[in-house]
C-alpha cells in the first residue's frame, strides 16, 4: 500500500459512521496451531488500531459487531473467555478512551450478558458520556432482527398508552425505537475474515452503506487497510436512487 495513502484522501468526504464486522479472530489462532481465544486478544488489538485510525480521520461514529446473539451458541468456555476478556478490556481501556476523549456505546440485549460485563459496561459508559470525540459503538448480545422485533413491541406499546397514533409511524418514527437512534445510518460496512454477508448486522441501518470485504482475519486489520478503503469508498458513486447526472455536480 502506498506511503502517502493519506494524501489521496479528500477531507470533505469524510465518512460520517464506519461499522465492522470484526471476523476471523479464531481461525486467525488456528492458522498459527493457538487456542481461539488467543485470536480474540489480538483482535482488541486491531480494535485498538482501527480507533485511533478513525478518530485521526475525522470519523464522528465507529460501530464493532463484537458478540452477536448467535454467538451465545458458541462452546460454553470460549463464550465464558470472551466475556472475561470483554471485562478485562474496559477495565484497561478506560484510560486510553478517556485521553481519546471517545464516548462508548452499547447496542444489543445487554441483559443477557453476566453481572460483572454489565456493571463494567456501565461504569465506562458513565465515565466517558461527557466525551466529546469519535463515538465507539459495540454490538453485544446483538442481532438486526431482534432490534427490529424490539422496536416494533415499543412502538405498540406507545400506540396502546396513546403516546401516538398509527397513523404517526413511518421510517422516522420507527428509527426512533432502534437501538442506534440518534446515531446516523453508516456509510460505509466493513467485513473481514473473507466472508460476503453481513450476518443479521444493523439490517435496517445498512440501507444505503457501502460495503467492503476483505480476506484477511480481523487481527490483522489496521489504519492502512482503513485509509484504503475511504480512499475506495470516496470514489463510488452514492446515487441514493437518482441518475448519475443528477447527484454530480455541474
């Protein structure tokens, strides 16, 4: 990759929201004859990366799928170890996420999640809500149809205690009740690991995002294939169902 990929980029078209699927931690491991879990500690390495790689860029929102709700389904002892790492994580991070001055967020069902990820979870949301740099987003216990399902019981319920009417509920009505609100939609969808599909990932969000695919395992992601692809990414057209002539400019 080029040296001076940075100055191909266009600072005017910045993308607003990144979001990843971070993929390919434990056959990273088992490539290299490691237990899985040993992939998912250098993965918050490249978590670690693509952040700061981020926030250097100017991206406002990054949003890791780091534990889908399919992955309850894993072995007991590697979802036990993730859970252990997510803690250990935000225990050590704080610190970096405070100097960043990155916000955390969390989307998905936290409540499935053990009492020490939760009380964790909370403690550096708290911590850092007065942040005023690059949102971090983490997908935990998350899947697009639950949100969806999830915002459509809201919405019934606001319907039956007459906060408002059927009539009242379009797009902008039910993005409210999503777990991302007020988060702007991405533009732009990486996933590594050399899968092509997004994996039940902000399925209402992804509309319009611009998708990525990249055969390397998430460990060995960093801010060079980032910069690659916003270069990419700046170069695709965004027609939003209009016509070439109507979105270019005169």
């Amino acid at each position: 990759m080029p040296k001076n990929i940075t100055n191909q980029i266009d600072k005017n078209n910045i993308p607003q929201h990144v979001a990843i699927i971070l993929d390919g931690n434990g056959r990273w491991a088992k490539e290299k004859g490691l237990e899985r879990i040993y992939g998912h500690q250098a993965g918050t390495e490249a978590v670690r990366r693509a952040l700061t790689a981020a926030a250097k860029m100017g991206i406002s929102y990054l949003t890791l799928y780091t534990f889908s709700t399919e992955n309850w389904n894993r072995p007991q002892q590697e979802v036990n170890a993730l859970m252990s790492l997510l803690v250990s994580s935000l225990r050590n991070e704080l610190d970096n996420l405070m100097e960043k001055r990155v916000r955390l967020n969390i989307i998905g069902n936290i409540a499935d999640l053990p009492d020490d990820c939760q009380k964790g979870l909370q403690e550096a949301i708290q911590a850092t809500a007065a942040n005023t740099g690059i949102t971090l987003t983490l997908a935990i216990s998350y899947s697009g149809r639950w949100e969806i399902v999830q915002a459509a019981k809201q919405l019934v319920r606001q319907i039956q205690s007459k906060q408002i009417s059927e009539q009242e509920i379009n797009e902008e009505t039910f993005m409210k009740a999503l777990n991302t609100f007020p988060i702007p939609d991405p533009d732009i969808l990486i996933r590594t690991g050399g899968e092509y599909r997004i994996s039940n990932f902000l399925l209402w969000q992804m509309a319009y995002t611009e998708m990525f695919f990249l055969p390397i395992m998430w460990p060995e992601f960093d801010g060079q294939h980032l910069h690659e692809i916003i270069c990419q990414f700046q170069a695709r057209e965004r027609r939003f169902g209009k016509t070439s002539e109507q979105v270019q400019p005169c």
